[in-house]
C-alpha cells in the first residue's frame, strides 16, 4: 500500500512538472531560424555608370564645357559584416576597372574630353535583415583615376587621382549559405581637381559627378 501510495505520488509530481513546462515554454520568446549576416565576404561587381563633368578654364580667356559621361566598370569587393538582433551594420572597400568617357565640342575642332579609367571607395554599411534579404545604405570616401583631355589640331590629355565621396542604397539576398547576390545603386561626388596643361592650351579644374547601378556576386567566409 504505501508503495502504492509513494508511486502514485511520484506519478502526480511527473504530471504537474510536465504541465508546468509545458507553460513555461508557451510563454518563452521563440527564435525563428534566418540567415545569419555576420561573417566576412569577398566577391565581384559590374554595371553601368553615368554623369558629367564640369570643366572651366582657370587662366587667360575664361571657358566652360561640360562633357555628358556613360560606360561601364568591372571589380572586386571585401567586405566584413556583423548582425545585432534584425541591423546589421559592417565596412566594404572595392576597387573597379571602368570606361565611363564623354566628349564635348566647345567650337568646331575643340574637342574637350573626360575619361574615369578607374574608381573605387572605402565604405560603412548599415542594413535591416529580414531573414535572407538585407536592405542597405551606404557610404563612405571614393577615389578615381580620371583624365581630362583637349583636342584643338594638337592634342594633350593628362590623368590624376581624384578624392571625393560617395553614397548610396542596395538590396542583397542570400542564395545559400555562402553566396549572395545582390543590386545596388550609388552616386559620387569627386568634386574639383584643377590640372595643369601644356604651354598650348590652358590650365582647367574639371569637377566630376557619377551615378551607378551595378549588380554583385559575394562569397561568404
């Protein structure tokens, strides 16, 4: 009898605990599974860019011409990103080979040109997750190698590194746990850089704006 008594007791116990856990687990927060962003990533990018360039003379008889500019560019990205909760915040630098030229005739047979042979920038990334996508702005320093160019019967074009800055929003989307794809869309701005011509034509400050849509492939780590 009294072991009856202690096992019958023992078997409440079990139902009560049971029960009990059973509440308590109704009521804890619930983790859904996602993607998780944090980690490092390397990868490629390519698109399509276009602007102007405002160039003006800075000595002898003043003149003004603004070549419109559009091509292409190609390049690499690194990139390190880190997730809090549903934000993720993280740095990107990327490097890209381009050919976004204009021309533009101030007078029959003066040909003022720009070419942006390469560019590329130092960036903050802060984004919202929402499982695989990953909405974004970012920012940061950009660099360029552009050319400013004249053709007037003889010809010079001469290149320099610009500094400036850029800024911009894209949508990234997890196709597996180690690659993403995404779409992005920036604007730079690398203000005015003044070069010094030859002796036959005359010193300028050429100040160029960009605009780009590109799409990109990265690896996660």
């Amino acid at each position: 009898m009294r072991r009856l008594t202690l096992a019958s007791a023992g078997f409440l116990a079990l139902l009560c605990g049971s029960a009990f856990a059973a509440d308590l687990g109704t009521e804890l927060p619930m983790t859904a599974p996602g993607f998780d962003w944090t980690g490092y990533y390397a990868g490629l990018q390519a698109g399509y860019g276009w602007g102007s360039s405002d160039i003006s003379g800075t000595e002898g008889e003043p003149f003004t011409a603004s070549p419109d500019l559009g091509g292409g560019f190609i390049g690499g990205h690194v990139a390190g990103l880190w997730q809090f909760d549903q934000a993720v915040v993280g740095a990107v630098a990327e490097l890209n080979y381009a050919s976004i030229d204009g021309s533009t005739e101030l007078g029959p047979g003066n040909t003022f040109g720009t070419d942006i042979k390469w560019l590329g920038s130092v960036n903050a990334k802060a984004g919202y997750a929402m499982d695989r996508f990953l909405l974004y702005g970012i920012g940061g320093i950009a660099f360029a190698g552009i050319e400013t160019s004249q053709n007037a019967g003889t010809s010079f074009a001469t290149t320099r590194t610009s500094v400036g800055w850029t800024v911009g929003a894209g949508v990234d989307y997890a196709l597996t746990d180690q690659f993403v794809v995404g779409a992005q869309y920036r604007y730079y701005d690398f203000r005015s850089e003044h070069f010094d011509a030859p002796d036959a034509f005359v010193d300028r400050d050429q100040n160029v704006k960009l605009n780009t849509i590109g799409i990109n492939l990265s690896y996660k780590f």
